[in-house]
C-alpha cells in the first residue's frame, strides 16, 4: 500500500469583482444584510462573453498545479473533476481537460457532489494511489455559477452567496506512510436532497422541453433552491461529526490540528466550528469574504491560498471538511 501526498496547488478566479453594493443596484438588498448573513463583500463573477467556462478555468487552475509539482503534464495518468456547472450537461469537462492539456488518453472521471465535491474526488484519487492504481491523479473543483442565477430580489437569499473560479491539486504517490492524505471520511443523507437543489432541467421532473412549452417566467424550478437555516442547522453537527471522525481514527486530538480548512459556503458555520473546536484565528482558513460560495472549487482554492501565504508548512495536519447539497459531507486528514 501507498500514501498519497499533495505536491502541487493552483487557482484561478475571474478578474470581475461583483461588490455586494453592486449586486444591490439589481435587487432589494445592502452590504450589510448580506455581510450579516453570510460574511461575503464580494465574489468573482464571469463577464457574460468572456472565454472563461467552468472547464477552461479548471485548465487554468491545473497547469498551475502541475507546474508547481515540477511534474510533465505527460506524468498525469488520471483525472477527476468536481462540478455542479458542467459546460455541456454532458460530456463532462475532465475530458475537456485532458483534451485542452494535450494529456495522453489517460481516464477522466466527473464528480457531482456540489459543495463537498472536492472531497470526494480527493477521496477518490487518494485510494486510486493508494492501491498502487495510478502514481499522479490530477483533481480539480471548478464553478460558473454566476450564468444560472436568479439576479432578481426573488433570488437574493441565494444569489448573493454564490461566486465563480477554480482550483486544482496534483496528487501523487508518496512512500513514507506518515505522510500526506491520512484518511477520508465520506457520508449522505439523501432524504434531505430537496432542501438545497435545483430541479431543472432533469430527466426525472422538469426536462428542457417543458420549460420550453411552458414558457412560464414564474417558473423558478431552474433557479437554485436552499433552505437556509435548515442547511445551516444540519452543517454545523455534520462538520463536527466527519471532522472528529476523522481525528479518531488517526489518534488525533482537537489540539493536533495546525490548520482547517473548511468549504467556504458561510463564515458563520466555519465561525461556529472555529468555536466549538476552540481554534484561532491562525488556525482555520477562510476566504468566502473575497470569493463568496465557490462550491467544488472552494476548498482547493482556499487550500491553495493558505499554501501560498506560508499558513500550510511541512508537518502540519491539515483538516479538510466540506457539506453541502444531497446532503453530502466529508472530512480529509492529511499530514503535509
């Protein structure tokens, strides 16, 4: 058995700042009630007509990671994108990466698991390595949320939170078994799917056609829905419980954690965590006040940042932990 270890970050977010008084000259809304709700003052949204896609932004985040891996693009043996925002319902963009880097054709693999996508396919590249599947797996979480939002008042309570970018990790094989990804700690409880979701278009009730036929400007089944205080209620215990999960099996203690790094989806819930778990400020990682909800891209990039600024050293135990739409969750334990 091998260990799989992070050797290479990257990022990539559009250069358009929307501010939250921006967004309150298209709805009833303020820079305080949102920074009140949600900690946000701004997030980077794509210019309508900009060469940025969901895909193209993860290529962007990737090459900085495989260059800072100090790897050829050609050493990639594996890919795993995590979105909600597909370029095309499908295929799915790890082939518009693999295509787009010129990589050999190697597997390409798509996670939809939203919020905690990254996670997930960390998850996933880690036990591929870990089995001695493949040596270098290439993960990215990349967003476009700004095209698929409800830039009315109706829409605010979740329009306001969402922002667009990428991020990407190089994972790798790693020999010295007390090093790198230590474990992940996955879960869902699908009978809460529908309170933070977005019906249409899907097979199953609301298909392209019928939105067509329909042509009903009331109809919000294509908007994102989220049941805000019951998702908050139900994050809080689930970051808890799959962060500590992931502490005991390896021994852990609250104590051993140098730096967690949470999904940015509100800074009150990682503020609560932060409370509860009786960490500092130096030890927990936040940026959704510049970036907003990235969603699968939230972590690998707030993850990239903290590398970045010299908050991520060698030795650290860093927590990742993530929940989100299904509701999924889940919690990485590495020893950088």
């Amino acid at each position: 058995m091998y260990n799989s270890k992070i050797i290479g970050l990257g990022k990539y977010v559009p250069e358009n700042i929307v501010t939250n008084n921006d967004l309150s000259k298209m709805m009833e809304t303020s820079d305080e009630w949102i920074q009140e709700r949600t900690g946000i003052k701004e997030r980077r949204w794509i210019v309508p007509g900009s060469d940025d896609t969901t895909a193209t932004m993860g290529v962007k985040a990737a090459k900085v990671a495989i260059e800072r891996a100090g790897i050829d693009k050609d050493d990639i043996d594996f890919i795993i994108f995590a979105t909600l925002s597909p370029d095309m319902y499908f295929p799915g963009p790890g082939v518009q990466v693999q295509h787009a880097l010129d990589i050999k054709t190697v597997g390409a693999l798509d996670v939809r698991n939203q919020c905690s996508g990254f996670v997930y396919a960390l998850s996933v590249a880690d036990n591929f390595i870990k089995t001695g599947m493949y040596k270098n797996v290439l993960v990215i979480g990349s967003e476009l949320h700004s095209h698929g939002l409800d830039k009315t008042t109706r829409g605010r309570g979740v329009t306001v939170i969402f922002g667009d970018g990428a991020g990407a990790a190089v994972v790798s094989r790693e020999e010295d078994s007390s090093k790198g990804i230590l474990s992940t700690h996955l879960h869902s409880q699908g009978e809460h799917a529908e309170e933070l979701v977005l019906i249409a278009p899907g097979m199953g009730k609301r298909w392209v056609n019928d939105i067509i036929e329909d042509n009903d400007p009331d109809d919000e089944s294509y908007y994102p829905y989220m049941n805000g205080q019951f998702v908050f209620k139900n994050a809080v215990v689930r970051f808890s419980e799959v962060i500590m999960e992931g502490l005991m099996q390896n021994k852990l203690d609250k104590d051993d954690i140098d730096m967690l790094i949470p999904h940015q989806a509100n800074l009150r819930i990682a503020q609560f965590i932060q409370r509860k778990f009786g960490l500092s400020d130096d030890q927990v990682y936040n940026n959704i006040m510049r970036y907003g909800n990235t969603t699968a891209a939230s972590i690998p990039i707030a993850l990239t940042e903290a590398w970045e600024e010299g908050k991520v050293k060698d030795g650290d135990t860093i927590v990742l932990a993530a929940f989100g739409s299904g509701f999924t969750w889940g919690s990485a334990i590495i020893k950088w």
